[in-house]
C-alpha cells in the first residue's frame, strides 16, 4: 500500500515548501499538485530544506479527477463537518480505516484544498471519506503545511502492508464500481440520497467487508442463484 499527499490549488509557495519538509520527515515521498505551479518557486525550495526532491519530483495536475486517476481510496480534508456526510473522520481515525481496508487497495490519496477556500463540495464528493481536524477554536485555523504535518505524523504510524497482487489491490474500488452499476440497474438516482449513503457506507469497509459485498453483488445479478464465491 502507498500512501500520496494531494495538494489542490495552493497558492503560497512556503506552504508547499513546508509541507514537502514534513512529509519527508514522517517518511512519505509522493506528492501531487493540482491546478499549480507554485512550488516551483524558490520560497519553496528554502522552506522545503533539505526536501527539496519531493519538489522536484512532485507530479502536477490540472484537476483532482485526473490526479486520482490510480487512486483507489482518497480521503478529502475540510476545516470543517459536513452535514450531508455521515463519516467524518479525525485524523487518528485514518489509521484504522486505512488499515482495514488491509490487501483491498493499494493506493491511499490524502487531498488537501487551496489555503484561502478549501476543497470545494465537487471536489469533496471525488473523494470517498471526509476528514476534518478537530479545533478548540474555528479562529486562527491551522495551515496548509501545519494540516499536512498532523496527517503525516498520524499516518506515519501505519504498519503499511506488503503490497498485494494488482487484482487483490483493486477490489475496493471495483467493489465501488459494481455498486454504482447496480444501482443504476435499480433505477437509483445517481444524484439521489441512497446512492451517496451507499458509497459513504463503503468508505469505512473492511477488506472482509468487501469480499462479502463482491459476494452479494454477485448473487444478486444473477438474480438470487449461487452464492458463492
């Protein structure tokens, strides 16, 4: 299992420069810039001290679509609790949801939004769980690079696993892909409530839980006949 950190639209290069020194003190190396070229600029490479390749290196993106493109779990980060959610995570809660998700996924995003306005509603939806930092007070918020430090450092915790198979490492999101399907053949909404409680519902899914919904699938597009896997 791998582990990147998405930057979207961040505008000040300091902030870039920051972040890529944490990550690289807690270990982590990939790192994805959306829709910017700021930490191309030298502030950034004076405040990445000493991590100046996770800058070099950074893949770039005009949009987040694209820069999940081969990602199968991605975590969207908010200053604040949506109400239309269900699952918001703290960032401590990461590790164990991460780590249920066990030999089911092989990449994990973490996505953070611009500094002045965050990730907007289109962009939290492309994600499948919501994480939000818990704060004493809403004024002054953390910034981008103090956000991207507290995540790097619960996740560095994580025994990652080995990685798997490519066809075992894909379940999750061929799992996601075949409810979607499903639900169509239902006639369900795609805009419609029950469809984002579904999708919400398997963002906190285990990798038993996964193989028993491949399973239920299955039985229930053939109509109810075997079972088994």
């Amino acid at each position: 299992m791998e582990i990147c950190f998405i930057l979207v639209r961040p505008a000040v290069p300091e902030n870039i420069g920051a972040a890529a020194r944490a990550l690289k003190t807690m270990g982590f190396d990939q790192l994805r810039i959306v829709g910017s070229f700021a930490h191309r600029e030298k502030p950034a490479r004076i405040l990445a001290h000493a991590s100046t390749e996770l800058l070099d290196n950074a893949q770039e993106f005009p949009d987040l679509e694209s820069a999940l493109h081969d990602v199968d779990f991605a975590i969207g980060t908010s200053a604040k609790s949506r109400h239309d959610k269900r699952y918001n995570l703290v960032p401590s809660e990461l590790r164990s949801a991460i780590v249920a998700k066990g030999a089911s996924v092989s990449r994990v995003a973490i996505v953070f939004g611009c500094e002045e306005s965050g990730l907007s509603n289109d962009e939290l939806d492309r994600c499948d769980a919501l994480s939000t930092i818990p704060l004493a007070t809403t004024y002054p918020s953390l910034n981008l690079a103090q956000s991207v430090m507290l995540y790097a450092y619960e996740l560095s915790q994580i025994d990652v696993p080995v990685s798997s198979p490519a066809a075992e490492a894909e379940e999750w999101r061929a799992l996601k892909n075949r409810v979607d399907e499903l639900l169509a053949t239902l006639d369900v909404p795609l805009d419609g409530k029950l469809r984002a409680w579904a999708l919400e519902r398997l963002s906190v899914a285990t990798q038993e839980d996964v193989g028993f919904l491949h399973m239920l699938c299955r039985h229930v597009e053939a109509g109810g006949g075997d079972s088994g896997r």
